[in-house]
C-alpha cells in the first residue's frame, strides 16, 4: 500500500542528512516531488565547484529551479598551497574561482523565479559578482543581502522590488540627485532634475522595514518614506563638526520614516562620551525615534558619576528601551570580570526598568548580560549580532 502524502512528508522532515533526501527521489515520484521541494527550498554555496554544480543544475532544469525560495552565495576559495609564499598563494587563489562563473550563476537565478531570500558575498574572492547578474531576474525578494558596488544595475534591481522586507548593502555613492527633493507647484520655468540609473525611484522597496547599509548617506537616500523600523547604520565622517552635520542629516531622515524606529544601531569610527550625550539626546528628542525604540547602540557609557546620571536620565524617556549596547573602552580600569559588568548593568537597570538586555563593547569584544527577574547574568555563549534584527 502506499504512503499518504502526510506520511511522506513526515518522512522527509525527519531525514536527517541532504545526501539520505537524495536518496529517497528514488522512491517514488510522490516521494521525488516531497524531497525534490525539502532539497532545494534553502541553498547554501560556499565553495566554487559545489556552487557552480548547483547553478548549472538550476540554469538548465526551469522545474528544480523553481522550487528554490532562499538562496545563500557566500564563496569561499580554497587555498591549495598554504606553505608557499603570499605571492604563490595569490596566484592560486585568483586561480579557483573560474572565468564565466557569475555568468552561469546569472542564468541559475534567472530561472529561480519563486526565489524569496537572496544573499550574496563576494568581495573576498578573486572575481567578485555585481549586480549585472540580476538583469533579466523576475523573482520578487522578501530579503536581500548583498555587496554589491552601488551601481545602475543595483539601482534598477531594487526599483523593480515592491515585496522586499529586509536589506542589506555594502557599498552606496551619491549622485547630485540622491537626495530626495520636495516637489513645489510654482510658475518659474525650473528645468527638471535629469532622470538617471542611479536614481532610487520613490515608489521602489514600499514594503522595506530592515535596512542595514555601511553609510550614513544611504540611510539617507532609503529612509524616508518607507516604514523602516529597524536601522543599522555608521557614521562616514571624522571631523566632529562634519559629524554633526551628518548626525542632523541623518535624524531628519530618519524622522520622515512611515513607522516609529524600534531598533537602531549606528556605529562609529572613534567613539567619544560627549558625541554620544548628543546622539542619544538627538534620538530622544525625536518622536519617530523615542516613543517604541526597543534597541539602541552603540553609545559611550559615561565614566563620572554624574555624567552618568545624566545619561540614565535620558535612557528614561525611552519608554520601550529593551535593549542597550553601550563602549566602555575608554574606562580606566575597564570592566573585564562578570561582577563588573553585572554591577554596571544592574545599576542601568535601577533607572531604566524596562531594560531586559546590556551589551557592553571593550576593544571590539561584546559581553551580553541578561536581566530577569532582577537578576542579572552574563550569556557568554549569546550571539550579539543579531540582537538589533530580533528586538
């Protein structure tokens, strides 16, 4: 007698390995067409020769393609001669990704139309991708990852996004018409700003709530008008004085988002006590920004005692604050132990009780501390990472 279709997907589910999946296509074609959509729903690459295998699989077979919905590109190239010298070893490294691979990649993912989640990174191989291989793409992404050079083919790809959700983008040049311009009814024969590649239509991404870009200037230019509610970010400039103006530039963009900010994350170059009193009384006195932020980092945490009270006094009007991730590198001792951090985090939490979670930042290294029930406990096994996405 043969299996229901729920036993067969019982079945399927319960598989452990991808190489015993394979193995029950074999079946049946009942069982084929369960563990065909088990095998090839979320795909991850990282080596060429496995990565170029599946996008010739992909390019030439529309049905196998089809059944793809989250796809990961993170190639990592192999090093054959690890005991010669860095120049033999460059040789080599440019030597194992091979000519033509994007191309084949271009045409896989032209036939993944049902494609939802795409992720891309490239730039550490010998022959980073653009966004070139996107043309002639019609899947419609709920996320995107990639790092791409800001070009015309990035910028007509996301133009042509309407479902997207989430973003992540490396690289963004501004043009004299990235900044989005209030358009005035007025008698005065003003010429119309030329239309460009590089231009990021009004109407593109409506959808987009997570947006994380390495510059400033691109939150500026995706921003506004869109419901962002979770934004990472980092300044681009130096000087203090550029950095406030950047500072000013980025907030009124941030100000024009279609829903209240829940979680943000800006990093910094340098970080300094006096610019980080600025930002939070910035985030603080902007209403899309203070009424349901529930994340905020990275923020100096302020040495003398009174500064720091200052500092708590501001963290109190952030009504939904669940989360901190405050620089401590500048203390003198710095706190290393876990009595030291659970001290500074519970004495945060006397002023701000709605704060569930401190992640304190010492030379680039991150320690989570934990408030339940009033107790506090450092999670050394926590990832921090994505903590800014969950919040």
């Amino acid at each position: 007698m043969e299996l229901t279709l729920e036993a067969i997907t019982i079945i399927v589910n319960n598989t452990g390995s991808r190489s015993d999946i394979a193995v029950l296509c074999r079946v049946s074609k009942t069982f084929r067409r369960v563990a065909e959509r088990a095998l090839y729903n979320t795909i991850y690459l990282r080596t060429p020769g496995e990565s170029q295998a599946v996008s010739n699989t992909l390019a030439t077979c529309a049905r196998i393609a089809s059944l793809v919905a989250s796809l990961t590109i993170s190639i990592v190239e192999e090093d054959e001669t690890e005991d010669e010298s860095d120049e033999s070893y460059e040789d080599d490294y440019r030597d194992v990704l091979p000519e033509g691979f994007w191309e084949g990649m271009a045409l896989a993912l032209q036939k993944a139309t049902n494609l939802r989640s795409l992720t891309i990174h490239s730039q550490g191989t010998s022959i980073p991708a653009s966004a070139e291989i996107l043309r002639s793409t019609t899947f419609s992404l709920r996320k995107f990852h990639c790092d791409f050079d800001w070009d015309g083919d990035l910028v007509q790809f996301l133009n042509s996004q309407t479902e997207l959700q989430d973003l992540y983008i490396l690289d963004f040049k501004q043009t004299p018409t990235t900044y989005p311009t209030i358009q005035t009814t007025t008698t005065t024969s003003t010429p119309s700003p030329p239309t460009s590649s590089m231009t990021l239509n009004a109407s593109a991404m409506p959808n987009l709530m997570t947006l994380e870009c390495t510059f400033s200037e691109a939150a500026d230019h995706i921003v506004p008008h869109r419901p962002i509610t979770h934004l990472k970010t980092c300044f681009s400039r130096t000087e203090m004085s550029e950095k406030r103006v950047e500072m000013d530039r980025l907030f009124n963009n941030i100000s024009l988002s279609s829903k209240a900010i829940r979680s943000l994350d800006i990093a910094d170059s340098s970080y300094s006590e006096s610019f980080a009193m600025e930002i939070l009384r910035k985030v603080v006195s902007t209403e899309v920004t203070r009424k349901d932020l529930r994340y905020l980092g990275t923020l100096v945490l302020p040495v003398e005692g009174q500064e720091r009270l200052q500092f708590y006094g501001l963290l109190m009007k952030l009504p939904a604050l669940k989360c901190l991730e405050v620089e401590v590198s500048a203390w003198v001792p710095p706190p290393t132990s876990t009595a030291a951090f659970r001290a500074l985090a519970s004495e945060l939490r006397l002023y701000c009780l709605t704060v569930t979670s401190v992640v304190f930042v010492l030379d680039f290294e991150r320690t989570l501390v934990t408030i339940r029930n009033g107790v506090c406990a450092v999670n050394a096994d926590a990832g921090t990472d994505l903590l800014w996405r969950e919040m």
